[in-house]
C-alpha cells in the first residue's frame, strides 16, 4: 500500500514513526522545503465540465462558485473548494517557523507532506523542558499543520512530547487545547496566529504543574481499570466493571503498557500513577492502536480520531486530581 506521506524530513533520532529523510542541525528553510517535499506550490484552476456532447467532444462550461486546487510540480490535483477558500502554500507552513529560529531558540525537528500534498505539516520543538519526578523528561514542542481539502484548518498546537517514549500530547488547560484554528475562509496571518498564541512561558509552566500533580498521584486497580473504561469505551467513571469488557483488545494493551510494557513506565513518575494511566493511552495512539500503516497513524495521532482519545485521556487524568 501506498504511504500516505509523499515526503518527510527530520532532525536528531528517528522519529516515533519512523519515516522521513535526515537532516543535520540548523538547516536553513530552504533545505526544509526541499528535502521536506514542500518545494512546489498550490495552483488553482476554474472548474470546468463538458456538455451537449456532439460527436466525441461537446461543449465545456464553467462553474464560477469552485475552483480546483493542484500541485504545480506533478500538476496532480489536490481537490475541488469554494473559490472563498484560502490556500496555505508549503513554503508559508515552513516560513512560520523562521522568526522563531532565526530568533527565539525554537529548532525544527520534522516536517512533511501526507495525502499526496493534501496535508502538510511543520514541528518545532520551543526550547521549553521540564523533568517530572528525575529523569522522566517532557520536551515543549510547537505543531503547525494545514490542509488544502478542506478536512484541516490551518492549526497551531503547542504540543508536549515525553522524550523516553516519544509519546505525543496537544498542551490543554481548563479542559481546551491550546490550539489556534484559522478556517480556510480567512486568510493566514502568521503573526497574528503567533500573538494569539502567546509563545508563553506561563502556559507551559501551568500545563507541566499539573502533569506533576498526575505523577504525585497514587491510583488502585480499580481506578485505573475504570480510567480505562471512561476513555476507550466512553463509560461513566463511577460505572461498575462488566464482567464482559467492550473494546476488549484495546482495554487489554493499555493496561499492560500501563503495568510495566510501556516504555517509561517503570520509572517512579509512572509506575502506579495517573501520570503513568494518561501515558500508557498516548503510547497506544501513537504506537500502538491498529493503523494501515505508520503513516495512517501519524495522520491519527496528530489530526484525527487519536488526538481525541488522548484529550480524553488528559480530561479524565485531570479529574483524578481535582
């Protein structure tokens, strides 16, 4: 089967899912954009159809209210949008960063393209760390991904991810992400994307006291058992047990991740905590959950039905310690 991902590049160790081209340290953007695959541009074309066929051909009309959006390299088309859609170009997603790293200390680490260009994608991490409990590191990161099909607005994601098991987790506080989502109906200030985000400190901080809180936290069988149930099978969190469980399988692999498979879990952060019950259901989605492929489940865990299984998990975690 295909991979969904027609190119990726990185910096440092192989990312969790294992694809793409290495690069060294401090590569200028331009290097991003080509070994990235970003290195072409969205173009756009009226749509067109052919009627009152005569012969072999016929007559071609056009349709004012659409346009369809291509690659200019393969000239592949992308998909077909309202001429009120707002495109993102590769080298804008890429270009976010360059203040950034020219300036603020953020390094980009990943970036590539999925669907064939129909999604595309930049990771920085900021330069924000924080150790919970040792040595069980978490690294701030800062994701910015887009779409030109309409199934992805442009979204910034401050992101943290756990370095002893690349587990990846959106930074939430108050029960919402931090993210910000420009729809394609308006254009792509960069800027102001930035402003609104913050880049703050303050948020990192308060995001990380409370994972702290989660790894103080001492949970029973039962409480992890019933954790489990609340986010794989959207039980109540006081529900009793079945003596039948639903979504068996998936129950079966958290709990081993969670009682000494994961990796990670074995440190004192962990081992026996409601740190160790959220990071076990992120080692699952990101490593673990059934996917075509790996590049189906990178598409999962950063844009699609994984990322709520894990805002799931950091909601019903956070209950745990109010």
């Amino acid at each position: 089967m295909a991979h969904l991902i027609e190119q990726m590049a990185y910096v440092g160790n192989i990312p969790w899912h294992g694809l793409g081209n290495r690069l060294s340290p401090n590569q200028p953007l331009e290097v991003w954009q080509q070994e990235a695959g970003m290195n072409w541009q969205i173009q756009e074309s009226p749509v067109r159809f052919m009627a009152d066929a005569v012969g072999h051909l016929g007559t071609i009309h056009s349709f004012p209210e659409q346009k369809v959006l291509y690659r200019s390299d393969t000239r592949a088309p992308l998909s077909v949008v309202s001429n009120r859609y707002q495109v993102v170009q590769p080298r804008e997603v890429l270009e976010f960063y360059r203040d950034l790293t020219e300036r603020s200390g953020y390094e980009l680490e990943t970036a590539g393209v999925l669907k064939g260009g129909r999604k595309l994608w930049a990771l920085a991490r900021t330069g924000l760390s924080t150790a919970i409990k040792g040595n069980d590191v978490v690294n701030g990161y800062l994701l910015l991904a887009t779409s030109c099909d309409g199934t992805l607005a442009t979204t910034a994601t401050p992101t943290s991810v756990r370095v002893v098991c690349n587990n990846t987790l959106a930074i939430s506080l108050n029960g919402a992400t931090r993210a910000i989502k420009v729809p394609h109906n308006t254009r792509f200030d960069p800027q102001a994307v930035k402003k609104q985000l913050g880049i703050a400190v303050s948020q990192w901080d308060e995001f990380m006291y409370r994972m702290r809180m989660l790894a103080e936290r001492k949970v029973q069988w039962n409480e992890a058992i019933g954790f489990f149930m609340e986010v794989l099978c959207n039980t109540r969190p006081h529900d009793p047990i079945p003596d039948v469980l639903p979504n068996k399988r998936a129950i079966e692999k958290v709990q081993s991740l969670y009682e000494g498979k994961g990796r990670g879990s074995d440190l004192e952060s962990a081992r026996g905590t409601a740190w160790g019950l959220l990071n076990a259901v992120t080692e699952y989605v990101d490593h673990e959950r059934r996917a075509r492929s790996l590049d189906y489940r990178l598409d999962a865990a950063w844009f699609g039905q994984g990322v709520t299984i894990k805002q799931q998990a950091l909601a019903s975690a956070l209950r745990l310690v109010a």
